[in-house]
C-alpha cells in the first residue's frame, strides 16, 4: 500500500458532511453527528468531532464493528452535556455491541443517558434529520481456532438526508444484498476483503473488482479495506 494512502476521505453536499475514518463513517448534518461503526481507535480518529456526537449505528457484532465502542463511551463523558441521550442502534440478533454498551453502563451508571435499540434487518429509523434503513447482507467472520468462518447477523446502512443517499456498505457476500445496499446511492463507501482471513470454499467478502462493478450503479464510489485501509476512489 502506498505511503500517501488517505487516512480519512471527505465528501460533502449542501451542508451533509461525510468521512471515513479508517474503518469508522462519521456522517455530520446541522452541528449532529451519526457514527456507522465503531472499529478499535476510533476515539483518536474523531478527535473533537465527539462533541457533536448524537447517535451511533452498528452494522454488526465483528471486532472492526464495535472493538472501539467501550473507549468511545468513556471518552465521550467529558463531552456530553445535560440530558440528552446517546442512541446506539444495533441490528437484531446481534447483541455483542449491546452487551459491551450495557456492561459500560452498569459500571458507570451515572455519567450520562444511553438508549439501546434493536432494530430488525430492513427496517428503518430516525437519526436526527437523517433517516437510516438497515439492509440484511450475508456476512461473516473468521474463527482462528479451526479455521473457518462463522455467519453472523450483519446489515449494510443507507442514510437519506433530503434526497440525499450514502449507503455504508461493510464486507459481506458478494451477491444481490450487496448490489441493493449500494445501488443509486450519491455516495457509497463499499468494504472489501484485506485483512487476512482463514482459507474457505465460500466467498463471505467481496473483492475490489466486485466493488467496482458497482461503478455505474452509483454517483461516486470510495472502496475501502476490512483492514481500516483505503483502497480507491475520490479522496479529498
């Protein structure tokens, strides 16, 4: 990978403001901020943004999903104010995100409010004036100690701001659920397989050539690696 790979990438429409950062995507509307995924270090790539963190989404239970949730939660008592709760969404099914938030909770009940909600694969919800459907994508992880890959609950996430689509698209099955999660999106952010996984039979991730079959199907494309790292398109 080359040395001037982009740790972040930025895209930006009518005041909708979107970042990767390194595994994380940090969407940011009128001063609100909505973070898809939370992967180990995320506290240092949001830096000040988590003051104008409102909601957190998760796409699944995977260690690049949620491995930086707990230092997230610490680090945002000094930043939040009065009694406005943060929302922490996760798909149904999934409840490793849930079970780290909630043990954070029991430890320090009293820094400030959280709300946990399941939400089922293909249902939608409110996050601030965005509005955010969950799109069901076959999806796995690798268990090391016998070498194979274990399906768990995944989603993909579209957000709409006025018209306005990005879809968050993290590693799954190359197949129809990840044409429909990216399709006609303005921006779609589409994971590929780069991180070192046990051999298997079936493909759980999609390759960068997938990835890019998608071209025509949206308005602009940035591929991005499970390993946190950018792959290509438009970096700004």
């Amino acid at each position: 990978m080359p040395d001037d790979t982009p740790a972040t990438a930025r895209w930006e429409r009518d005041g909708l403001l979107v970042e990767w950062l390194g595994g994380a995507v940090w969407v940011e509307l009128a001063g609100a901020g909505l973070l898809l995924d939370v992967p180990p270090g995320a506290v240092e790539r949001l830096g000040d943004r988590l003051q104008r963190l409102r909601s957190v989404a998760l796409t699944s239970g995977r260690v690049g999903a949620v491995g930086g949730l707990v230092p997230l939660l610490v680090e945002l008592a000094r930043w939040r104010v009065g009694d406005v709760p943060l929302a922490l969404r996760f798909p149904l099914g999934e409840e490793r995100g849930a079970m780290l938030a909630e043990t954070w909770v029991r430890g320090w009940p009293d820094l400030y409010p959280l709300t946990l909600d399941a939400e089922v694969p293909g249902s939608t919800f409110d996050a601030g004036d965005a509005v955010v459907t969950t799109v069901p994508v076959r999806a796995g992880e690798p268990r090391w100690r016998d070498a194979t890959v274990q399906p768990i609950p995944a989603v993909a996430l579209r957000i709409e701001v006025d018209g306005r689509r990005v879809a968050w698209v993290p590693a799954c099955a190359p197949d129809g659920a990840l044409r429909r999660a990216a399709s006609g999106a303005d921006l779609a952010i589409v994971e590929v397989g780069q991180a070192p996984w046990p051999r298997t039979d079936e493909r759980w991730r999609p390759s960068t050539a997938d990835a890019l079959a998608l071209r025509e199907r949206v308005g602009e494309l940035w591929v991005v690696g499970d390993d946190g790292r950018w792959v290509g398109g438009p970096a700004h």
